[in-house]
DNA sequence: CTCTCCCT
C-alpha cells in the first residue's frame, strides 16, 4: 500500500486535541485527510467513547466518504459508521462516526447545543467557506466556551488562510500536510487585441484548445464560466475538429445520463475535450485528463440588499480556485494547463474565493442566529463579519413574514419556519397554505422552487407560468404520460422534487391532500409579498413590484395577460428585472390576503388634463396603487397650497390679468427701478411669485379650478401690497399717459414688450406723437418728479419714426432744420413752419386745403 | 438563446 502523505501527521493532530481542544489541519486534495483522519482518532481516551461528527459540504460526498470509511472496517454503512443527509439517514446504534452534510449539522446543534453525545466536530473541505460551515463553526465555538469544555474541535481545508481560522479559534495548532499529486507546467495565453478589441473568450479558447491539441497528447478539461460561453465554444470547435475528437458539455443542470457521458472510455486514438463549469472544480473527478485549458472566469450569485434579490455575475477566479483547476491535470501523470490570462493579471487575482457569507441572502442565516438568541451577529466569533445592509434586510424580511419580534428576537411562528429546514419564506408559506387547506402544494411549490427547473423548451417556446411546472408534476405522480409539445423535461428532477414535497409534509404534519395548481399565486404571495406586482398602465408585459422596481416579461404569456402577477425568478436588474418565473394572481386575493397592510391616504393633486383640483382616497399596498375614491370636500387650506404650486411652476400667466393691472406692475416696477422710489414694493414677476402665500393665498379661497381662477378679484389681491399712498405716487410720477401741445393724450410705453408679464421695463418711457403735435413745447416731456425725460419718438404725418431724442430743445435748436427740409419734400402740402415753438401745434392727420 | 454551485 502506498504511504498516504496525511498519516505522518496523525500523530501531531492527536496531540494538539488532546492538549488544546482544537486544530486546523491545512492538506492539499489527495492527501487522504477526510477519510483517515476520523478513523485515525476513534480510539482517543479524551472521545471518552462519544461520537465524532464529519461534516461534509455535499451530499454525495458525505455519502461516499461514509461509505469508504466502513468499507476499511470491513463493515456496512449504519453501523460504526452512519451517515445523515437531506432525506437520508443511516446511523444505527453503534454509530460512532456521523458524516452529516453542514445543514443537517445546522439542525443538530440548535436542537441540543451542547451536543451531549458528540465528543469531537470535524469541519472538512473548510476553505470552501460555505455559510453553513461559517455559522457551524461560529455556534460550535459558543458551545465549547458555554456549555462544554470537553468538545474538541478540527477544521480541515485546502489552501486557505488557516491564520487567521487558528485565530478565531484562540490559537489552535496548525498542523501542513503535503498532497499526492504530479507537476503540472503551466503556460499563459492572453486574450489577444484585433482592431484594439480583446478577442472573445469563446473565441481565445477555441484558439487555445487547438494548439493544445497540436502540441501534446490525452484529454483536455476546459473551465468555462457557464452554459452559453460552453455552447458557443462546442459550436467554435465544430467546424475545426476532425472526427476523432469527440466534445462534451459538462454542467449542473445536465441530466445524469448526460453527464455520465463524461465518463464512457473512448475507442483507441480518439480524444476527449470537456467544456466544463465550474462543477468539474470539486464535484466531478474525470479520470485522464492530460491537459487543463482554464478561461479565467467563474459565474456566482450576488445578493443585493437594495433589491433583495440575487443576481449571476460572472467573476475572475481567486488564485486558489486557478489552482485547483491546474491541479485536476495532475492526477495520474504529469500534465499541462493554458491559463488564459497574462502572468501580470495573474498577480491581480484575489487569493480566495468570496466567502458566501458575505455575498448571499442572510435571511436563514439571520433566522438561525435568532433561534440560537442572537439578534447581532457581533455577539459570535466569524472568520468574516457578515454585511451590516445584508444582515439588516434579512431581519426586515423576517418581520414581515413574522418570524421575529421587533427587538429581532424569534417568535412562535419564527420556532415553526426554522424547524422547516427551508428557506424562510417558502416556510411560512407552507404554514399559511396549511391554514387554507393548501399545505401540499406549498410543500410541492417549495420543493420546486428549491430544485432547478426541470423543463427545458425548444428554441423560443419559453413559458415562464408556474402552473405549467406544477401540472407536470401532478401527471408524473398520477403516472400519466407528458405530452406537451416543444418541451423536455429532466424526470429525475422531477421525482427528487416529489420525494421532497412527501418529506416535508410529513414534518410539518401536513394532512390534507388536495392541491390547486390555480392557488399557485395565492400561496406565493405569503412567501414574496415584495414581489406581488402589478400591470403597468398602457405597457404591455411589464409590471411594478409591491417594493416599487419594474419587472418585464419577454413576451406575452399565460401569465403576463394578468392584472396582479407574483413574480419569482428575476434577473436582479435593479431598474428593469426580466422575470423567468411567475404565477398569476388578482386584486381579489391580495384583498383577502393582505388587506391588514394596506395603507390609505388622502391625495389631492393638480390634475394636468382637467385642470382641477382633484382629491381622492388612494389605497396602496406597497408601491401598489390599489384603489382610489374620489373626495368631494376638498380642504381648502390644502387646495390653496397646491394652486399655488401650480402657479410657480406654469407661470403667473394663469392668472386673469387685465390690461390695467399689467400696466400699473410695469410702472410700479419702473419707478422702483429709477432708485428714487425705494418705499415701493418689489412687483416684479420673481418676487411676486416668492410670495403668492401671503398676497394671493386669502383670494384663493374656494377656488379648485383653471376656470374658477379665471374669476379671482386679481385687482385686489395685487393692490393689497401697495398703500393708498403707493398708489397714488405710482400714477402721479409713472402716468399711463401725456397730455400733448396738440391737447390730445398720448399713452407712455415703459416696456420693450409691451402687454406682456415678463416685458424688460425701459429706462425712460417712450411716447410716440406726430412731430406737429410737439410744436411750440421747448422741454422735453419729465416724470418721475421732473426727473426722468421720456423717450420721444417723433413720427411723421404718416406715423413713420423720423427721429428719437430725449432732448427736444436741442432738436429744434440744431435738426429740426434737416428733418424740415425732407419732410416738406414728402408731405409738400403740411404745415413746416421756420420757427417750430411759436407755430400752433395740430393733430390733424390731413393737411388744411388752404394754404 | 433565461441561470454558477450547493444545502436544512
């Protein structure tokens, strides 16, 4: 038997438990650690003949490790060795050994905290930083320091920071063990640059698997982020590929068969290429792989506490995940492994992977630390503290489904949701179905919704309508044959779904036995209430959630002809989510659901199309606008308020002006604005505007419409700014008009436009009059107190500007001469006298016949 | 062309 490289250090785990309680054990794959190790420590005299717990991060590999540990004992599984997974139990009661997948862990150690029976808890593949092995190990710790000092602790990993775990863990000893495994050379291949635009990574890999292929011999693994960068390079590689190479896809939502194909040997001569995720990185173990091709890239989930929802995003890998992907080309032979990054970018790599810790949804997590009597995760040792804003929406949704108190402690119903081993929304779910008579398909509806979706459609045939799945479901229990066209469904899904939906009815004490697929939104409300949503007005497809984001449909569908719909599978878009899975719904069901958290409120607006005042009685539940009854007694004071809003932002033009009324503000304004003036108030439009409240407001009274505003006594509003006093000084010193030597009374224009609100108000007044009419007045025409001279714009017989001056003495005196002499050539048979101030002034406009 | 992996 070969030497297994973990067994030299047996002797130093064994040591460091015994004298401190704790250890961090750091081996590479391969180096034997999860099935010696336990073996190794059964026979301790500090076990004082108590259990060990492996704690495994999946289900397959509990099972099988289970399974090789009791094969070395010449036993079967269930007697010193057992194993407890979802669904799955084999200890018996000379178990001494428990593999337990870390959720099941999670489970035990809130049941009985101090874990009577457990003497140590091995943490395996702990660099994988699942949440589960995050908070075991945080409860774990607690427990030793509160309730047994006699727990012994181990935490086994691949290359992580074991530092900074022997730290939380109070300094336990750190015991490094070498791997089995062979070198593997290692070569960089960039993306390259075409027309200063990095070539795709479907197309670099495609590259990059040829000259694989060129220069060496044996079976290639390409790591690819997902499935359509997989389906693209198998498409790449077709056209390129003779036919003794042969190409499989390799990816989660696979069925067995499919991925089994992996596997097959192939004939003599023919190679192998796997266009794998990341799945092929721990899960799968393919056996003759010479050759590693790795893209870089990975795709995880992301939470985002603003939205609540998780989206995919596709991330470089940490340098840990790069060289575990290296190490799968070493497992027989030497081997080789193109990264297809530049060693410069290899030094930007992230070290280790993201724990989940801090990038998914904490509401479980936040469920557990409450059923453990913690409401802040601060109060436990954490390798990483989990996101204040993460942690703070779990607890938000948690209140809402009632789980915990408002001091975050959990309640009755919280005890129920956590002892369902679901997520806590589908747990609440299915208690509220229950009391409808609904609990089955709840248990079949979260079933569904933990598996992935087993329907695969053809081409565009996609149907996002949870019913469909459910009706699926339904004809397999009934063993009734499928027949839908332009759909394949994965049948194994189905049936582990089904399993699921009987285990957890039989937890929750489910007994009535009747399911609706019709319900389906009734039911999933309880569970999402933040995404029941709403048809959006005049566009078709897209809808608005209770939390107030749009979710859109591609196409229109069996669900997306709905008035309510509950969306389920978003996208995580935060502006614009796309939804993969829905179920309808109605306003008569949220009624009956949820009518205890609708909020009503008195709205009154501006209604732009009518242009009234509008007050209604709106019901909203969320973001949702429900209801809405008119109100016929509108608050005046309110009404006021908004008028006034109104008018600020379309313009004091909404205002019945008179002609009058415009005149006086411009020459209040002029006045004002001689300096001379400094009592009067600010009338110009800015001012008038910033104080509507207390000059307009009193007249508004009653007023609710475009038309009755029409009928305000603007007069009298606008003269209550001024005294009697103002009055009077504004048509004393800014006159509407002039009296002329001709006798006729001539109007004063202050503004260049004149009529309008906004004109710009002159410096001097313009008074347009026929130069006869002047003759005989030696000064020019003042206001403002003798002041301001008026602009005279002097005009011919005819009204044609002859000559603009401010300064009549001076016209007479020096131009009137020139002016004279071309106005006799054009108006021969007018009045020109040689001296203009003894002549008579006249306002004829035809001359006299006699001369 | 709708989406990585895993778990109570």
């Amino acid at each position: 038997m070969t030497l297994i490289p973990i067994q030299q250090h047996i002797a130093d785990i064994k040591k460091a438990l015994e004298t401190s309680g704790r250890a961090v054990v750091q081996a590479p794959p391969g180096a034997g650690k999860t099935t010696h190790v336990p073996l190794a420590l059964l026979d301790e005299p500090w076990l004082k003949n108590k259990k060990i717990l492996l704690l495994e991060p999946r289900r397959l590999a509990a099972r099988s490790c289970a399974a090789y540990m009791a094969d070395r004992l010449h036993e079967k599984v269930g007697q010193t060795i057992g194993y407890q997974i979802r669904l799955d139990r084999k200890i018996g009661p000379d178990t001494r050994i428990e593999v337990v997948t870390e959720g099941v862990f999670t489970r035990q150690i809130q049941a009985d905290p101090s874990l009577e029976e457990v003497g140590l808890v091995i943490f395996d593949e702990f660099h994988e930083r699942n949440i589960h092995s995050d908070l075991g190990l945080a409860l774990c710790l607690e427990s030793v320091e509160a309730l047994r000092d006699d727990l012994r602790i181990l935490v086994m990993s691949a290359t992580m920071d074991v530092a900074a775990v022997s730290t939380i863990m109070d300094a336990a000893p750190v015991i490094v063990s070498q791997g089995k495994s062979f070198p593997v050379k290692t070569t960089y291949l960039p993306p390259l640059n075409k027309q200063n635009r990095t070539v795709p990574i479907e197309t670099t890999c495609a590259l990059a698997i040829g000259r694989a292929m060129s220069k060496n011999s044996g079976d290639i693994l390409v790591f690819l982020p997902g499935v359509g960068e997989i389906k693209r390079v198998a498409s790449l590689l077709e056209d390129t590929l003779d036919s003794g190479t042969h190409v499989f896809p390799l990816y989660g939502n696979l069925s067995q068969e499919e991925q089994a194909m992996v596997f097959w040997p192939l004939t003599s001569g023919k190679r192998k290429i796997v266009l794998a995720t990341s799945i092929a990185e721990t899960s799968i173990t393919i056996e003759g792989i010479c050759i590693v091709i790795d893209s870089g890239l990975m795709r995880v989930q992301r939470f985002s506490p603003q939205t609540g929802m998780s989206r995919l995003v596709t991330i470089p890998v940490s340098k840990s995940s790069a060289d575990q992907r290296r190490g799968r080309a070493g497992r027989t032979a030497p081997g080789k492994c193109y990264r297809l990054w530049s060693e410069h970018d290899h030094q930007l790599l992230k070290s280790f992977i993201k724990p989940e810790i801090l990038s998914v949804d904490l509401t479980g997590f936040a469920l557990e630390l409450a059923a453990w009597g913690v409401s802040e995760p601060g109060q436990l040792k954490w390798l990483d503290q989990p996101e204040k804003a993460s942690f703070d929406q779990a607890k938000n949704l948690l209140k809402i489904l009632g789980a915990i108190d408002e001091k975050g402690q959990i309640t009755p119903h919280g005890k129920k949701i956590v002892a369902a081993g679901l997520h806590p929304r589908l747990a609440h779910m299915i208690i509220k179905a229950d009391e409808k008579g609904q609990g089955l398909l709840a248990c079949r509806i979260a079933a569904f919704l933990n598996e992935r979706d087993f329907i695969r459609f053809d081409q565009n045939a996609v149907d996002p309508d949870i019913r469909l799945r459910l009706e699926l479901i339904e004809a397999i229990i009934n063993k009734q044959k499928i027949l839908q066209q332009g759909i394949k469904t994965n049948k194994r899904i189905i049936h582990r779904i089904i399993k699921s939906e009987k285990n957890t009815a039989k937890k929750l004490g489910i007994k009535l036995k009747k399911t609706d697929p019709e319900m389906a939104g009734r039911l999933l409300a309880h569970a999402y209430p933040d995404r029941i949503a709403q048809k959006r007005n005049n566009r078709d497809n897209t809808f608005l959630t209770a939390s107030g984001k749009g979710t859109f449909f591609t196409q229109t569908n069996t669900v997306s002809i709905n008035e309510y719909i509950v969306a389920l599978h978003l996208d995580g878009n935060p502006r614009n989510a796309k939804i993969f899975l829905a179920a309808p719904y109605s306003k008569k069901e949220l009624e009956l659901d949820f009518s205890k958290d609708f909020k009503t409120g008195q709205i009154i607006k501006w209604n732009k199309k009518t242009g009234m005042i509008q007050a209604t009685k709106d019901t909203f539940f969320g973001a949702l606008l429900i209801g809405q009854q008119a109100i016929s007694d509108i608050d005046h004071e309110k009404a006021c308020d908004i008028l006034i809003r109104e008018i600020k932002k379309t313009g004091l033009a909404l205002l019945p002006w008179t002609k009058r009324l415009i005149s006086l503000k411009q020459r209040g304004i002029f006045l004002k604005h001689t300096g001379r003036f400094a009592d009067l108030p600010d009338m110009s439009d800015t001012a008038l505007e910033k104080q509507m409240e207390t000059w307009l407001k009193p007249f508004l009274t009653g007023i609710f419409s475009l038309k009755q505003l029409e009928k305000i006594d603007l007069e009298s509003a606008f003269l209550s700014r001024l005294t009697w006093k103002q009055q009077q000084a504004i048509e004393k010193n800014a006159p509407t008009h002039i009296t002329v030597p001709s006798g006729s009374k001539k109007p004063l224009t202050y503004c260049r436009e004149n009529g309008f609100l906004n004109a710009t108000i002159l410096d001097a007044p313009i008074l347009e009059v026929r130069l006869q009419e002047m003759f005989g007045l030696t000064e020019t025409p003042k206001i403002a107190g003798h002041a301001i001279p008026v602009a005279l714009h002097l005009l011919s017989p005819a009204g044609r500007p002859v000559q603009i001056t401010t300064d009549l003495k001076s016209f007479w005196k020096n131009t009137y001469k020139d002016v004279k002499k071309d106005l006799m050539g054009r108006y021969p048979k007018h009045f020109w006298p040689e001296d203009p101030l003894c002549a008579m002034p006249t306002n004829r406009v035809k001359p006299k016949t006699r001369v």
